[in-house]
C-alpha cells in the first residue's frame, strides 16, 4: 500500500514510456476490460524500468509500508473542507507546491510539480513549455480514467505538445494512476464517481490559479483537450471557469443514467448498484449533460468515434449531440479505424485546439473594437 514519501512529501509512481506521441496524443478509448488489465501490466513492469532520457527530471520512487492489524487506512472526505458534490470551487483550499525537477530538451523545457490542496492526494503536475518563447498562450491536456502521465517523460511527445509555441499542462484525474493509494481495492474511478469528477474539476481550477500565480502563460489564451471522462471533466470546469476558453472533446461520458446502465467499462455485478436513486443524486450537479449547454460563448469541439468505442453508449452519444448549443462543433469518425488513419496516425490531434486558443485573443480584440465604434 503506498504511502506519502516523508522526505518530498509526494507520492509518486513511475509508467509506461510512450514512443509514438503522435498517435499517443490522440488515440481512440480502448475499452475492454482485458485492455486494461495489460495497461495495468505494462505500467507496472515500466515503473521498474529505468528512464531511457538522461534530460528527464529525477526525483524519489514512492515508499510501501503494510498495515498493521487493527491499523485503519486514514480518511479522506471533510465535507467542511471540500464539496465533490459540486463543481464550483469552495473557498478556504490551500496549496502546497513542490518542484520536484526541471529539465531543457531539443526546443522546450519540462518541470515535474507536485501540486496539493487536499489531504492525501499530492498531484504530479507536467508544466512543458516551448524554449525561448515568452508568457505562451497554455492548453491543459486530461485524458481518460486510467491513463497516465508516463507520456510527459517522452521528449518526442514533449515537443510534438509545444510546436508552434504552446505550453502545455499535463495531469491525472483522482483515483488514476499514482493518485490511486491507500484505498480499498474494490474502489475504482467509477465506484468513487462524485470524488472523481468533483476532485478532478477542482483541481482544474486550483491549476490555473497556479498557472496565474506563475505570471509566465498568457492567461487570456487558455485551452482545453479531453477525451473520456478527461472530456467529461473539461465540460464541468469550463462550465464555472471561464478562464477555459476552447475546449476540444472527444468521446466525453455524461448522462449518468445512461451512461452507467450501459456503458461496458462497468460490469454487470457493479451496474446494479450504480443506477440506484441515491448513487445517482450524488453526481447530480456533476452531469456534463446539463453543462454542457452552458458553453454557448465558448469555442467548442465535440468528437465522437462511432464503432468501437463502447464505453460512451450510443444513446449517451444521442443526448450529449443533442444538448450541444449551436456554437459546438460536431465530428464524427465513422470508426477507430478511421480515428487513427485520418488524425491519430498523422500527428493532427491537437491541431484544432491549438488554432482556436491561438485565435483567442484576437477574437476578443476585434469584439471590444466593434463595441467601442458602436457595431
């Protein structure tokens, strides 16, 4: 069971090292359950292994230690403290931030940040930015439940990130890869679902608090990409954060309902106790179906893989599309097939994200030029 390390106060734990970004950087859900079980494997044959990069930042493994009998894992929740149930930011959340390393490659250079705001749940914070380029506009990049961050030790997928002069913010959603420990192992994402989401659109907004306080990003050009319940979670925080400006969203969950009768991430002998009443009020603020609506001002993409993607149901589909305001881009792909050969395969996956936060800025010069003559 891992513990927080004493000497960095961080938990830490190292992965897969990526060597193909440009399929990496936007690759279709894999869904089944045997797919995730070789993630799991290969993640943990990867933390092992040592770093190929001598550039990549070093820093502490994480500790194990066993309970003893009778020794009770430490609680998490303080309602006082922090509300899941919501995804407005609460007041009063205070922040600790710890450098763990920084390191320069070909054309950018890369900080590994550990970031906490809440007992327990140290976060590992990939801050890659283009070298030489002052105060560059910023995309937070947050892909779906159980993916990780190993990505970001990756020089190759580091400067596919910030070509053309982007910085990028890179993380994992609550209970997802090291910020799953001392937890029961029955506990999953899902089964935690108000904690998942709710922790997840927090930290969103604690982040970019971080990124102001820095003073090195141009806050006024301020992206999002997500895919899955990386998707989800970008519709809730730029729904009561309008510092996130474009988002691009592919194949995002929602219509709890719906998703949790139907969805094949969730297995039959836990479906059951997912669509009871109580389960679902506890995510009922949480619902991308409903805030979704609310980004009629915002530059919007939705993405949708129509075969062989299983874990957004087809009717979730149906109802995500439907609720979209006019402002939305809709795109489908007729399969994952497709996905890869059309934008994976060919290095355009954050192509669109990277265009709409670019014309950010200027979108707002020229409405404040047009209201002030009078148009």
């Amino acid at each position: 069971m891992g513990v927080i390390d004493k000497g960095t106060n961080v938990f830490i734990s190292l992965a897969l090292l990526l060597s193909t970004p440009t399929i990496a950087a936007s690759r279709p859900q894999d869904t089944t359950a045997a797919a995730l079980s070789r993630q799991n494997t290969e993640n943990s044959k990867a933390a092992a292994a040592p770093s190929d990069s001598s550039n990549v930042p070093t820093f502490n493994g994480m500790q194990t230690r066993v309970l003893k009998d009778g020794e009770k894992v430490p609680e998490r929740k303080n309602p006082e403290y922090e509300d899941w149930s919501r995804p407005e930011l609460p007041t009063g959340m205070k922040k600790e931030i710890v450098p763990l390393g920084k390191s320069e490659g070909d054309g950018f250079t890369r900080e590994l940040i550990s970031v906490q705001w809440r007992q327990m749940d140290p976060i590992n914070l990939w801050i890659v930015k283009p070298a030489g380029l002052k105060n560059p506009p910023v995309i937070l990049y947050l892909y779906s439940y159980n993916a990780s961050n190993a990505r970001y030790r990756d020089p190759e997928f580091c400067r596919f990130l910030t070509r053309e002069g982007f910085a990028a913010v890179g993380f994992v959603s609550a209970l997802t890869e090291q910020r799953f420990h001392d937890r029961a192992r029955i506990q999953t994402f899902v089964s935690e679902l108000q904690e998942s989401l709710g922790a997840t659109v927090h930290d969103i907004q604690l982040i970019l608090n971080y990124l102001a306080e820095r003073g090195d990003f141009d806050m006024s050009r301020v992206g999002m990409w997500g895919d899955g319940s990386g998707a989800s979670i970008a519709i809730m925080a730029a729904a009561v954060d309008s510092r996130i400006q474009a988002l691009d969203l592919l194949d995002p969950w929602g219509d709890w309902p719906d998703w949790l009768a139907k969805s094949s991430l969730v297995t039959d002998k836990d479906r059951a106790e997912y669509v009871t009443p109580g389960f679902l009020q506890s995510v009922e603020s949480l619902e991308p179906l409903k805030l979704l609506p609310k980004l009629s001002e915002r530059t919007v993409r939705l993405q949708y893989i129509l075969d062989g993607v299983t874990v957004t149901p087809t009717l979730v589909r149906a109802k995500m599309e439907s609720a979209a305001p006019p402002n939305v881009e809709i795109v489908h792909y007729k399969d994952t097939q497709e996905f890869v050969s059309d934008i994976a395969s060919k290095g355009r996956g954050f192509d669109w994200i990277k265009g709409r936060v670019a014309q950010t800025e200027s979108t707002k010069r020229d409405l404040n030029t047009k209201t002030s003559l009078g148009h």
